[in-house]
C-alpha cells in the first residue's frame, strides 16, 4: 500500500506489522505479508475515533504481536484467528479471540463489520480496547453482532466500508497535483517564497548530523507595537487577496526578515473584530507559529487565542496575555479595499527586524541565556574518557 496519508498521526489506520510469512519463513502457514498489504491497502483513510493498529502474524508464534493490536490475525492451516480489541502502551490489554479459521475473505467481511460498528459507537478518542469494557455484553455480543448480524446492521456496515474504500484519495497527492492546494500550504499567504524560522541548528552527535533543540527564553513585557499607537507614516503593506484567507483562521504574512499573522473573523458583529493582525512570533519560547493558533470567542465576546504549541492565551483584539499577563503580542491596523485587497499597516521592514531582535537579544541576556554546545540538554553529561586504552569517542 506504500506510506500514505495519516500513517504517523492521524485518528485513522497506522501501518499493518506483519512477519515475513510463508514466503520466506518455513513456519509461516499464510502469506501474511499480502494479507497485511491487502488490509493496509483496504483501510487506509478510514477516520475513526482514535487510532487503530492492525497485525498479521503467519503462524502462532506471533511475530507481528498482532494479540496487541485493534486488530490481529494470526494464520492457521485453515485459515485465520481473528483477535480484536487489544492494545500496547501505558494500558497494554490482551486482544480476545473473536473467530477461529476463517479465510481472507471471511476475514475481510468480519473486519469491515467490527471496524463500522466501533467507529458508530464509540466515544470520541476511545480506543477498541476500553469501547470494549464498556460493550453490554462484552465480547459475546460482540461476536453475536459481527457474527450472526444480531442487530440486522451488518449489510450497511458493509455498504458503508464499500463506500469509504471506493472514494477514498490521498490528500497528500491531491496537493502535489492542484495548485489551488498548493496555496494553503505556503509559508507565507503573500509570497511563495520560505524562510527558516523553526531555530533548528543542527550538530554532530556519534557522526551523524542531529537537530541541536532547545527552547528560547521568553519574551516578559509590554508589546513592542500597538495598533492604537501606529504613526501615520507607517506604510499599508498587500497582505493578499480576500479569498486567500480561511475563516475563523489565520495565516502568516512576510514582512521583510519579520511575520505577522493575520485573522480572518467574518462570523463577528463588530467590523473591528472581523480582520485581527498580531505578531508571528509567540513571547512565550519565541516559536513562529501564531498564524496556526487556535481562536475562540467566549460568551461576553472576547476573542481569545491559544498558541498551537504550548497553549499560551492571548486576547486576540489587544495582543494582551491571558494565561500569562507579562507575554504579550504586537497588534497591527488591518483593512480591506475596494478591490478586497487585505492590507495591513506595518513599520518598515528593517525597523521591524532590527526592534524584535533587539528584544530577543534583551531577554536572553537577562537570563544569561546560551544556546548548549551539544545535545538539547546541558545536565546530561556524556563520558568521553578513555577506558582500559580503548577511546569511548563514537
């Protein structure tokens, strides 16, 4: 099936683990590799609950574990033992056997019908394991449901699987070949072009090339620019056109060497709150990921904004900090002209560059702040001393 969308993330299928089989092992009883491909290949793109993992072993001594997955075959002469609802992690749990000898077809059939049935009942984030603890019944049901289509449910679980398999595309490639696509997925809304803002170094650790991590002070203060406060010279820069904007979202705009991010609110009775523009660079670690926060509006209208990364809140309207009442974000005049050209009203580019570099500067200083030499943490020490003659250098 390849590596495609929502293997690593997604509340979907991750990759199916299976042992090399009859093909190449001499104890394998079914080619459990194409059955694995074959399954990978039928659910990939199936939203769920939670995730849910899947394994193929080809004979029982299990070598893809697969009585710790969602879902786990293990092959038989006859067949397949189906095993479900089991789980590794902080909770591991034994999957149960749900039916003994089956073939790849019975097999299927079963797994569209336990899978449909999970996702309708399910709660929200609820893995297979714990859905099943709480199943009237438990597994017996289960298997009466499944098995015997107890509830008379199973030829529209079915149709359902059909439906999501037959319409099923890669988000991944569908960008690769739109343009339009393409757009929301630059940088920056006003220009195509990229910069390296994510503060990766990278250095050598055992001769490899490793990301040197680490976080940034914070930035304790008040903003370093206020949209109340903007002087008339101040120049309004294109920051896109109308539709370029998602709603109730936001996007970064390139300013120079600087970022913004920009609001698009069309929900909002007031026109002040309709169009919000705030600085990219979050005070809270100085990461440059404010365009992708998340906005919410509480009961008395007060437009909040949760930094994506560490949860940070601010208001949204003011720049001021919720959460924390020293970080706070500079705000910007936005407008929208006749021809729906989003403009926003910033200082020039090299006075805004140089004045959030010198705040940076300022709060690494105050707390005698150094990037480590090696590794993202500077408590661990790693011995380099030779022992017995022999040098522990990797």
């Amino acid at each position: 099936a390849g590596l495609e969308s929502g293997h690593a993330y997604g509340k979907a299928l991750r990759t199916v683990k299976s042992c090399v089989g009859s093909t190449w092992c001499r104890f394998g009883q079914q080619d459990s590799v194409s059955m694995a491909v074959l399954l990978e290949d039928r659910y990939k793109g199936v939203r769920a609950p939670h995730k849910f993992k899947m394994g193929v072993s080809g004979c029982l001594r299990e070598c893809a574990e697969a009585q710790s997955k969602d879902l786990g075959l293990i092959a038989t002469s006859k067949g397949y033992n189906m095993y479900v609802c089991g789980n590794g992690g902080a909770k591991p749990r034994h999957a149960t056997l749900l039916v003994s000898d089956i073939d790849e077809a019975t097999c299927l059939k079963y797994s569209d019908r336990f899978l449909m049935f999970y996702i309708s009942t399910a709660k929200h984030l609820q893995r297979t394991a714990p859905w099943l603890e709480e199943l009237p019944g438990g597994i017996e049901y289960l298997r009466k449901v499944v098995i015997d289509d107890s509830l008379g449910l199973c030829a529209d679980f079915e149709a359902m699987m059909a439906s999501n398999v037959g319409n099923y595309k890669c988000e991944w490639k569908e960008v690769v070949y739109d343009e339009g696509l393409q757009k929301k997925f630059q940088q920056y809304v006003n220009t195509s072009e990229t910069q390296q803002t994510e503060q990766i170094e990278y250095i050598d650790m055992r001769k490899q090339r490793h990301p040197n991590t680490y976080d940034l002070p914070d930035i304790e203060g008040p903003m370093l620019y206020s949209k109340e406060a903007a002087p008339e010279s101040w120049p309004w820069v294109l920051a896109g056109q109308v539709e370029d904007f998602p709603h109730n979202g936001g996007v970064a705009v390139k300013h120079g060497k600087e970022e913004v991010a920009v609001f698009h609110l069309p929900g909002q009775a007031e026109e002040d709150g309709r169009w919000l523009c705030v600085q990219n660079l979050c005070p809270h670690k100085q990461v440059r990921a404010i365009s992708r926060g998340l906005v919410g509006v509480k009961p008395e209208g007060l437009i909040t904004l949760a930094d994506p990364v560490y949860k940070s809140i601010y208001d949204l309207r003011t720049g001021s900090g919720m959460s924390h009442a020293n970080l706070n974000l500079s705000t910007f005049q936005v407008k929208v002209d006749e021809q729906g050209q989003v403009l926003v009203k910033l200082p020039p580019a090299d006075q805004m560059a140089d004045s959030f570099a010198r705040q940076s500067q300022e709060a690494a200083e105050k707390k005698n702040f150094k990037p480590p030499p090696r590794g993202s943490h500077p408590d661990i020490q790693v011995p380099r001393a030779p022992k017995n003659g022999v040098n522990l250098e990797w």
